[in-house]
C-alpha cells in the first residue's frame, strides 16, 4: 500500500528540487549571505517535506490495518 506513493513523493522531490534551483539562479542577486546553490537548505527542505509525506501515508495505513478485515466487509 505505501509502494504506491513513493512514486509521486520522488517525482514531486525532484520537481521540487528543479525549481528551487532554477529560481536560486534567478534571484542570485537578492541572496545576501546565501549561495544560491546551498546544499544544507536543499537538504533540509527535502528532509522536512519527506518526513511529512511518510507521516501522511504511514497514518491511514496504521488505521487501516487495525482495522478487522471481515467487520469491514459485513459493513459495507
């Protein structure tokens, strides 16, 4: 079940990642104090949006499969 959405958290990591690098490069001039290729920020932020994605998938499939599969279908 969490196989399926690792798929989109990559894709959206490496978006991300596209576009945060392009737009450094843009705004080169208005970083002061900040490289525009920081490897410590890039990290951080995909570090912090990954922990989100696995606590957002990991919290629905702990409630699913707590979830006693034969009441789940006499209930449908």
């Amino acid at each position: 079940m969490l196989v399926q959405y690792v798929t989109p958290i990559v894709g959206g990591a490496v978006a991300g990642l596209l576009l945060a690098v392009g737009g450094s490069q843009a705004m080169r001039g208005e970083l002061y104090g900040l490289a525009p290729l920081d490897p410590v920020s890039y990290a951080t932020g995909i570090a912090g949006l990954g922990a989100a994605a696995i606590v957002a998938m990991l919290l629905p499939a702990w409630r699913a499969l707590r979830i006693n599969p034969a009441s789940a279908l006499r209930w449908e």
